[in-house]
C-alpha cells in the first residue's frame, strides 16, 4: 500500500493509473483499504489526496494534482484497458493463468518507469502461473 502511495504522488508521473489488483476484489480491496488507512492516518497525505466513496467504502483514492488515481481492480471484473504506472498483484498463487499479469503488464507500455509488484505467498502447486513467474525471477537473478 505504501509503495502504491508513493507512486501516486511522489513518482512525478502524469495521469498515473495504480491499482491493488487480485482475483477477487475483496482480495483486491485488503491492500487498497491499508492505502486508504494510511492516507487517514497521514496529515500529509490526507491534505494531497482526495477519496472517493463514503468512510469505508472507498474505492478510489485520487491525486488531482497530477490527474492520477489508486484504485482496487479484480480478474473478476473482467476489466480490460488499464494502463498502470503502478500494479500490485496481490495473491499471484491463487490466479488459475497470468491474464491479470499480462493485462497489467501490456498496459504500461506508454510508462515512463512502471512498476509491477507481484506478492504471494509460496503456494505449492508448480504447475500454475505462479511457479511461472517465480521460476523467471530466479532466472534474473541469477
């Protein structure tokens, strides 16, 4: 959550797009409600952003100054199209193929410097996407 905060305002991008992403939007709204926390918490940032919906029930979070915005996103909602500075995809093991990945990862293509943040915990199945991707981070690593 802090890391998308930071991207929304302090990464100096125009019209960012961040989204906490999952395959569920109740997963997908664990990360946002911790930003949305974090902004009521902060004097600072509670004075640069400006949420949306009434007290907890939140669904965007948005920095006027820049035209950019923090919003949760699922595979559910079958959304196609964003075009994220930011994505942190929650919960990579429980995604039965990498669409949510590649949606978002198509999609910062016109990205000055975009960030994908995949966090999971270990899982145990090494057939599923999430084995994939974390098969590739050892690649480049090494």
């Amino acid at each position: 959550a802090g890391i998308g905060l930071y991207c929304l305002v302090a990464d100096k991008e125009p019209r960012a797009e961040v989204y906490a992403a999952a395959t569920k939007k109740d997963q997908a709204m664990i990360l946002f409600r911790d930003a949305v926390a974090m902004v009521n918490q902060s004097p600072a940032l509670s004075q640069r952003i400006e949420p949306s919906g009434g007290a907890g029930k939140e669904w965007n979070l948005a920095f006027l100054q820049t035209g950019s915005f923090f919003r949760p996103i699922s595979s559910d909602d079958g959304q196609s199209g964003p075009r994220p500075h930011c994505a942190l995809i929650d919960e990579v093991h429980e995604h039965k193929d990498n669409r949510a990945v590649e949606m978002m990862r198509a999609g910062t293509k016109g990205r000055r410097q975009a960030l994908i943040f995949m966090i999971t915990n270990s899982g145990h199945d090494k057939t599923s996407v999430c084995y994939d991707y974390h098969q590739y981070g050892k690649q480049l690593a090494a």
